[in-house]
C-alpha cells in the first residue's frame, strides 16, 4: 500500500500572512494605496511641470490630505466591487477589465462628491489622466500578489478527472503551453473524490467528462469546497447553449469554476449595505405604517400582536422571525404545520387584507435590521418543511447561501399555489444572476403586487 503523502509544514510567514487575511487585512490593501497615491501625485507632478506658474509646495499643501481621501474612496469601491475577495488560483479570467472600469467608477464618484461640495478634491485633469494610467499600477499589484503566493504556496496542483484518453489529452494541453501546474493525480470517476484529492493533497479538482457534474452536485462540491480544494468544469462545444459567463481556460481548454456559493463575499458586504441604505430611506413611509398597522392587529386580533416562529436561515442556521398575527392563537393545534394557501381559513376575520397587501410583514424589517435577514432573497422555510423538501428535491439546500428575504424572485413571480420546485427555480435563478440592479427590480415589482393584491 502506497504511504499517503505527508503535508509538508507552513512556513512561519506564510501562516502570518492567512492569519492576517482572516481578519481582513491584506498586503494587497496597502499596496493599492501606496499605487492609487502615489500615482496621483506622479500625474500631478508631471501636469503642473507643464505650467510656468508651478508651486510645488502650493499643490502639496493643498492637495496632500484630500488625495488620502481620494485613496479611501478608491479603496471602498474596490472592496465592495470585490477586488480583495481570495483569487482562485485557476480557471480565472484576467481582472484587468474589472479594475479598469472600478477606477473609473471611483473617479466618477469622487468628481460627483467634488461638485455637490463645490470644491474639487482633485484637479479634473489629474482626474482625467488618472482614469487611464491608475489601473496599470493595480494590475501590476495583482501580477506581483500572484507570484508570491505562488513562491509561499507553491504551483497548484490538480486532480484530474476523467477516462484516460481525456486524461491524456488534458495532460498533453498542460505540457504544451508550459502551465504552472503539477498533475497530482488522476481518476476516472468522482466516487470518493474528496479523500481522493485529499490523499493527494490536490488544491484543484478538474472534471473533464460530462456526466461528473451530476454525482457532485448534491453535497460532494460542498464538501470540496469546504477542504478549500477548488472544481473546475471542462466546457463543451454544446455548453456554450447555455449562455455561460466567466469561462476562464487552463492549458488552452475552456473551464468554469463550480462554486456552491453563488455570492462571493463582497457581494454579501454590498447586499448588506444596500437593506441599510434602504431601510433608511423608506423609514418616513414604514415606521408610521408599522404603527397604524400595529394598532389595527391590536384592536381587531388582540394580543399577542406578533407571530414568532422559527424559520430556516442563512447557511442554514436557524433564527426567529416577526409578523403581525392574521390567525389564531393556536392556528395549528389541530393540523400541525399546514403550507398557507390562498384562502386560507385559519385567517381572523378582518385580517386578510393585512396578508393579501403583504403588511402582515412589515416586522420582519426589524429582522433585516438585525441581520437575520435581508430584504429580497429566498423565503424562509420552516425546519420542518425543509427536511421535506431538501430530501424531495436534491440541492434545495442551496437557497441558504443568502440571508432569506422579505421578498424574492419567487414571490413576484410565483404565486401562493405554485409548485415548490417552480418556487426553488426561481430562488436558484436569483442567486446565480444576482445584481443590485435585479434586487432593485424585485423592489419595485413587489410594490405592484402589493397595490395589485395579487396572491
């Protein structure tokens, strides 16, 4: 029997350096300020040499502290915009685009601040310039972080996944365009494949047949990434039907990276922000409604005002969420946990419109306000329902990979009698596509389903 590998030990500096990345401080931070800074003043310098009325100390004195202020709006746009989200270290499109169209962003941004407050932080033709020389500088940070880690960490190494001819011709790529990349290994199918790559000590895994994706889908790519071993998948000439984003290459071949989270954590940081930021300017409007809505529940339902019930949350973590009670105290004694339906009877009287017009949960914005919960997302289910349906409908655990939500793509489009597969299509589709463009939509689209009453 062939000894499994040894891990090797982590070199002090290198531990230091994923200490510090879990807490949120990378070199790359300081780097980027040092660049967007220095870059500034670099344009400044050659711009104002051109002028015969140049005062080097005039412009320092001037413009030393609002370029800092500069640097930290560039540094909140790039956080935000998920440029100090980890790299994966293959399949993975070069960032150039993306850094080049966040600098002009931030630059927009800055000259936007700059006219409301009717003093230019910034000389607009440094501005201008900027805009085309600052990304060289945050691409060049990112060539270097890439080789360091590749000297700390070593080259990646990946399991290959496939019948051997694939296996052959794969390797055959990898050889020709020089890769930096070591074959750790090979196999036919994906049984095992978690101890596999582990026995191995395989930071990648490579699929190149069709029919892994399947047999991986239900917990084995979770399982995966929760080791930090990264999936990529081969694109076929027929998966181009499917009209895939961020096809990256290895070798020459076309691969997508399989990722059980949909959200990459700057988006989850963005999202938050935005139920904050939304919170914020709706409360003129919900914080009275809350309270006419409050005192109607206690006139007509009586105490107790709310309805607590635990429901399923974020990574599957449960928490209690707040409504308006619109039934019975004991609404489910008799049946147990019932679905609700259209016309449900277990609704008091009076109540009904509370729950056709969706006011019945204007509490649950205290639960956004917590965290529990955000304001468009998957509905929350019950711990009990959920053990159904996850069992009935392999991958339904993947809604969990959002806080759950006021209000979804499922709720605007589907109705209370929709089939909970339809309902689990759409939660899916949101995650893949999610955009705050498409978070604002849902906004909107639920206001007319609240003034259309429809259910």
């Amino acid at each position: 029997m062939t000894e499994p590998a040894r891990t090797p030990a982590t070199p002090r500096r290198v531990r230091v350096l994923r200490a510090l990345n879990r807490r949120g401080l990378r070199l790359l931070h300081l780097a980027d300020a040092l660049s967007v800074y220095l870059t500034l003043w670099l344009v400044t310098g050659v711009l104002v040499l051109l002028r015969t009325d140049f005062n080097a100390a005039a412009y320092v004195e001037r413009y030393a502290w609002t370029y800092a202020l500069v640097v930290l709006v560039h540094l909140a746009v790039f956080y935000f915009g998920g440029l100090y989200d980890r790299e994966h270290r293959l399949g993975v499109r070069p960032n150039a685009a993306r850094i080049t169209t966040l600098v002009w962003f931030a630059s927009l941004l800055v000259g936007l601040v700059s006219w409301l407050n009717g003093e230019y932080l910034i000389p607009r033709s440094v501005l201008l310039v900027y805009g085309v020389v600052g990304p060289f500088g945050l691409v060049a940070n990112r060539a270097v972080s890439r080789r360091l880690r590749l000297r700390s960490e070593g080259p990646p190494r990946v399991l290959l996944v496939g019948d051997p001819t694939t296996v052959a011709l794969a390797e055959q790529h990898l050889d020709a365009t020089g890769a930096e990349v070591e074959v750790a290994g090979r196999c036919p199918d994906v049984v095992d494949i978690v101890a596999r790559a582990r026995r191995v000590r395989a930071t990648d895994v490579v699929l190149l047949d069709a029919g892994s994706l399947e047999a991986l889908y239900t917990s084995a790519l979770a399982d995966l990434e929760r080791a930090g071993i990264a999936t990529l998948q081969i694109v076929r000439p027929q998966d181009s039907l499917l009209g895939l984003r961020n096809v990256g290459e290895l070798g020459g071949m076309p691969f997508v990276l399989l990722s059980t989270h949909a959200l990459t954590p700057s988006q989850h940081r963005l999202k938050r922000w935005m139920d904050l930021l939304v919170l914020l300017v709706t409360a003129p409007v919900t914080i009275p409604l809350g309270l006419l809505t409050t005192l109607y529940v206690a006139v007509v339902a009586g105490r107790p005002l709310l309805f607590v019930q635990q429901r399923v949350g974020f990574e599957g973590r449960p928490y209690r969420m707040l409504k308006f009670r619109t039934m019975g105290v004991d609404a489910e004694r008799a049946t147990g946990p019932v679905q609700a339906s259209a016309d449900d009877p277990r609704v008091l009287h009076g109540m009904g419109w509370l729950r056709a017009t969706r006011l019945d949960e204007l509490p649950q914005l205290l639960n956004v306000l917590q965290g529990s919960m955000t304001i468009v997302g998957p509905r929350p289910e019950r711990p009990e329902e959920m053990a159904a349906y996850e069992q009935a409908f392999p991958g339904y655990r993947r809604r969990h990979q959002t806080l759950p939500g006021i209000t979804g793509l499922a709720q605007v489009y589907g109705r209370y009698h929709t089939h909970i597969e339809y309902k689990l299509g759409h939660d899916l589709h949101y995650l893949a596509d999610w955009s705050p463009v498409l978070d604002l939509q849902i906004m909107v689209r639920t206001v007319w389903v609240i003034l259309t009453r429809r259910v």
